[in-house]
C-alpha cells in the first residue's frame, strides 16, 4: 500500500470549501465512487478494482479556521502487483503521476473556492468577554424574538471577516473591540442575504473590549454570563454548537 497526504487553506467557508471540492471532483482518470459524504467537514471516494488500480481511496477532511477552511487530502492506493515490481511502477510512474496530477488540482480548486466565496453572503460573531463573563443579546422581534445570541451581522461585499465583526459590533453595541481568537463555524441552514439554504456560516471570535459600554442598540437587552450560565439561555439553534468553545474560553481565562 502507498500513500500521500497534502494539506491546502483555501478562502472560503466550510460550505463553500465542500461544495467546490466535490463539484471539480478528483484529478483521476478513471471515475470514483463516494462512499462518505458528511457535509461539510469529511468525504471519501474509492476507484474500484478493474480500473487500473488494485484499489485507490481518496478522502478529504475540511476544518474551519480564522483563516478560512483547511484541506487536509488523503490517498491511498496499491497497483497489486508483487514485489520490486509494484515499488518500481510506484516510485517511478504512479507517485510522481499522482503529485503533479494533485499540484495543477489544489491549484484550480483553491481559486475556483475563493472566488465562489465571493458571491455567498457570510455571517459573523463576537464572544465579547470580560472578567471571565461573556455578553449576550436577547432577539428583539422576527422569528427569533426573545432568543440569545452572540453579536454580530452579515459581511458586506469587499470587506474581511474580521473588519464586518469590528463594524458590526461598534453599530450593534456602540463599542470598539479587538478579536483576539477564532472559536469555530456553524453552518447555517436558512437563506442569508439571499443565497440557497445551506451555502452560508456564522464564524464566531472571541473579543475584547477596547473601548465604550455596550449599549443594547439593536437587541431587547444584554447580559453577561458565566460559562454556568450559558445553558440556561435559550440560545439560537445556530449559536448552541459553539458553547463548548466559548465554556472552555471562560475557564481557561
């Protein structure tokens, strides 16, 4: 059995980061058959015997970090046939085959990725803590009214994560911050700002203060809560996933 792994960060969302890949498929010349699709974090494609290969799996594991998704590609292949024979054929045809094959793929596929990034409306958030409490705000009105969530709004065409959570921020609470890390990404299943259902994400940081008292501007009023506290508040479904996150942030600090 044979193997590489390569590793790509491509500026895009998880959704995005997912959708492109499976779109441009895999650089092989026989087709592929999927085996896993878990959407938007994990795939695996296999060629099956009699195509040229004893067998080939080819899998993907895509991370969200503060720097957009990371690619980490996997595959596996064995030729069947025995001995120096087959480590010959691998070495000399196969492996360099495949690393030119996978170089020209990551390539088209991490500007195709960015650029279909550019048309999908993104959501982010802020974990503004202090003295070991982070603030929450309550929904006012719309399907969620009366529900928690951490601050923050959409990304504006043309502008970073980090500048719209810096903007949404100072329009939503009338404070300055200074984002210190990023906590993680929720795929977000309805429509944002018009794209399909399932194509955005709230990417959330955790904050600090840098200047100003919040003010609930936008919201029916703020609280400050402990990382006890944080069940007990009737959170958005799409803010839930990330409490584990932001718990071990407020012990940690």
């Amino acid at each position: 059995m044979f193997q590489l792994r390569f590793t790509t960060l491509v500026d895009a969302p998880l959704t995005v980061a997912f959708d492109v890949a499976r779109t441009l498929g895999r650089p092989w010349g026989a087709p592929l058959d999927e085996v896993v699709s878990l959407r938007p974090v994990r795939d695996v494609y296999v060629v099956g015997q009699g195509r040229g290969w004893r067998w080939l799996t080819h899998s993907r594991r895509f991370t969200a970090t503060g720097a957009g998704t990371l690619v980490d590609e996997q595959i596996d292949w064995d030729t069947g046939l025995p001995g120096p024979l087959g480590g010959l054929v691998d070495q000399v045809v196969l492996r360099r085959r495949i690393l030119r094959s996978m170089q020209a793929h990551l390539d088209a596929y991490s500007a195709a990725a960015a650029r279909r990034a550019l048309d999908v409306v993104q959501v982010v958030g802020a974990a503004v803590v202090e003295g070991g409490r982070v603030l929450m705000a309550q929904r006012s009105g719309g399907p969620y009214d009366g529900c928690w969530e951490f601050p923050g709004g959409k990304v504006e065409a043309g502008e970073s994560d980090l500048s719209a959570l810096v903007r949404e921020i100072q329009e939503e609470l009338a404070v300055s911050v200074e984002p210190q890390a990023f906590l993680g990404e929720v795929v977000l299943d309805g429509v944002v700002g018009g794209g399909r259902p399932g194509d955005s994400t709230l990417r959330v940081w955790w904050v600090r203060l840098a200047g100003g008292v919040p003010e609930a501007r936008e919201h029916a009023q703020l609280r400050w809560v402990g990382a006890d506290e944080l069940e007990e508040l009737d959170l958005i479904a799409a803010d839930r996933p990330l409490i584990p996150a932001v718990r071990a942030l407020l012990t940690r600090l």
